[in-house]
C-alpha cells in the first residue's frame, strides 16, 4: 500500500498522450477506458474530476493538420473545434454507463479573482453532489499570454487545492519518475526539492506541452496543499482502480503540511500584481518572527496595483522571499513606504513565504 488514506475526492489530470494513438488521433477507445475506470470509482462511492487535456489535438486531427502551430489565435481556434469533440467523446462513453459529465473551462483568472475562485469551488461541489464528472480544461479559446496556465499540470493541481482533494492523479504515458543515471523508477518522493526538480527532462512532441518538470512543479502545488499525488502511466490497464485500490505502481509524492486554504491560495492560485522591495530588517522579521509587513521597511514599489491586489515581496537584492494581499495601492504605498507609526502594508494573515 502507498498509503492508509482513504481517497474520497480524487483530482485526474489526464495527458494529451493519453487520449490519442499513434498518429496523434483522437482514440475513442481509449476514452471509454478511461471512463469505464471513472465509472468504477464513482460506482465504488468516489467523488472524481477530470482535468483533461486534448482540445488541440482534437482540433489538429478534424483539420488534418500534422504540426501544432505556435501562434496563440491558431492554438485558440484549435482548441475551439477540438473541445467539442474532446467532449462529444467523453459525454457519448459516459452516457453509455449511465452518468452524466459536465464541461467546465478556467483561465488564470478564474483563480486569480478571490469572489470567482469561491464561485468555481461552489459550482465543482455541486456537480459533484449531481453525481456528475466534472471535466476541466484551459478556456484556450479566450486565454491570453497573460491569463494562460501553460499546461493542464498546473491546473491540475490548482484544482485539486480548490476542491481540497484528497489525491492528484497525473496520467501520463510514462510509468513515473526515474533516477537519471540508473534509470530506475522511483516509488516514493518524500519532498519535491530541487534535486528532485533536477530529474525532469522535457517532452519532445508536438502535440503535449510540459514535460516532466511541468508535472513536478504540478505536484509539488499540491504537496504543499496537504494533498499527495501519484504520477502514474496512463495506458496501463486499469491504472485509476489499481492506484485508489491500493497497488504501488507509478510514483507516489508525499504530502506536505496542510497549510490555511487562504494561504495556499495566495501562493499558488494567484498572480502578483507587483513587486514591493524591502530592507533586511523587515526580511528577517517576516521570515523569522512571523510578523506583517510595515510601512517602515519598505525601500520601493514595483508595477502599479490597486488595493487588495496580491504582491511578490523581495529583498533589496530582488530575491523574492514571500507574495502577500496588500491593503493599500502602488501609490499609496510609495507615501508611506520608511515611515513609522503607519498601518501594516501586509497582515501577517494575509501573507505567506515562497
């Protein structure tokens, strides 16, 4: 056994590779197998949501088109002829075993927006208590440089902190990590640090985008939510019901300390609006002695922000050390900053180190 946790709310990230033959086709077959495996977890009293990439894949295969683009609109319009079959798909092998799936696409924003990010959480709970499989994808179609994940890794992850999860599942075509230099599977990673990080290699194909370290940086999200994760092959027969059953196979990332649902918001599920710089006084406190940021040791405000807006907090040297909510605007800020007697920049609550 990988662990005594009984999985209730699993989060499945489901790879490009995994959907697709070896022409880079959408492969139906492999959907149902997918879903039938779904089915069973649902069957056997587990709550499941779906973070499924393939869009553009899809949307290559109805074009005919052999090499994915690298301009954002042609991605888009990609991923908006492809979503339709990606979901065509999954609702015709889902309706075949009586359950019901639902289609929900998330940009950054989505994350980043603190009312929409409760909205979405409430939205996915109620799917759920629908009985239905919540199937998220990247809204490609909308995405700008800006608002875009990247990859369907990350917003696996981020998914799974909203939901408060009980496992990641990242489905790939590989079987799990490997050392390097023996090329011998890992079985258990205690902590992603960086001479774990520094195992990744990337992908070559045209048609995923990550790679191994995308998937690392995934996990490593959600292992500093309190939520383990397993990374696993995806094309191994009966792979999600061997994995919550039990079976040690692929490799399994140990949680972290459940940190506060708010913090692991602010450090993960945001954005920073900007940069504030300060001296090594208020560096040691934050990091030391838990304190909020004051206005006395600030040295200067980078970007322009509004109030309320998330921020990257860094030493004069710019190392960036903490990201935080800060209660007041760029400009305001920039009045008071090395003064004293002035109200905290940043609550202790509402701040957490990087």
């Amino acid at each position: 056994m990988k662990s005594d946790i009984n999985y209730k709310r699993i989060v499945i990230k489901i790879g490009t590779s995994i959907l697709t033959d070896k022409e880079n086709h959408l492969d139906t077959g492999l959907v149902n197998n997918i879903a039938y495996q779904v089915s069973s977890l649902i069957d056997a009293g587990k709550e499941v949501i779906l973070v499924s990439s393939g869009a553009i894949a899809s949307g290559l295969d109805m074009l005919g088109l052999k090499r994915r683009p690298t301009q954002l609109k042609d991605l888009s319009a990609l991923a908006s002829l492809g979503q339709i079959a990606l979901m065509d798909a999954y609702q015709e092998s889902f309706k075949n075993l009586r359950k019901n799936c639902a289609q929900v696409l998330l940009t950054w924003d989505d994350f980043d927006n603190r009312s929409r990010f409760l909205n979405a959480k409430k939205t996915l709970v109620r799917l759920l208590e629908y009985k239905a499989i919540p199937i998220i994808n990247e809204n490609d179609s909308v995405s700008t440089e800006e608002i875009k994940f990247g990859d369907n890794d990350k917003l696996s992850a981020l998914v799974a902190n909203l939901l408060s999860a009980d496992i990641l599942i990242i489905l790939s075509d590989v079987d799990g990590l490997y050392e390097r230099k023996e090329k011998r599977l890992i079985y258990r990673v205690e902590k992603v640090d960086n001479s774990v990080m520094r195992l990744a290699c990337g992908s070559e194909k045209f048609s995923c985008v990550g790679g191994m370290y995308t998937k690392l940086e995934a996990i490593k999200i959600a292992n500093d939510a309190g939520i383990p994760a397993i990374l696993a092959n995806g094309k191994e027969e009966n792979i999600l019901v061997d994995i919550v059953g039990g079976r040690e196979v692929g490799t399994y990332f140990c949680a972290g300390l459940k940190r506060e649902h708010k913090k692991i918001w602010i450090a993960s599920g945001t954005k920073p609006k900007g940069k504030i710089l300060v001296d090594e006084g208020a560096k040691v406190a934050i990091i030391s002695k838990n304190t909020s940021l004051l206005s006395v040791g600030i040295v200067e405000v980078i970007g322009e922000f509004k109030a309320n807006s998330v921020v990257l907090i860094s030493d004069k040297s710019g190392n960036n050390f903490a990201k935080g909510i800060t209660k007041f605007s760029s400009s305001h800020i920039n009045q008071i900053r090395g003064k004293k007697g002035q109200p905290e920049v940043v609550h202790r609550n509402d701040l957490v180190l990087i």
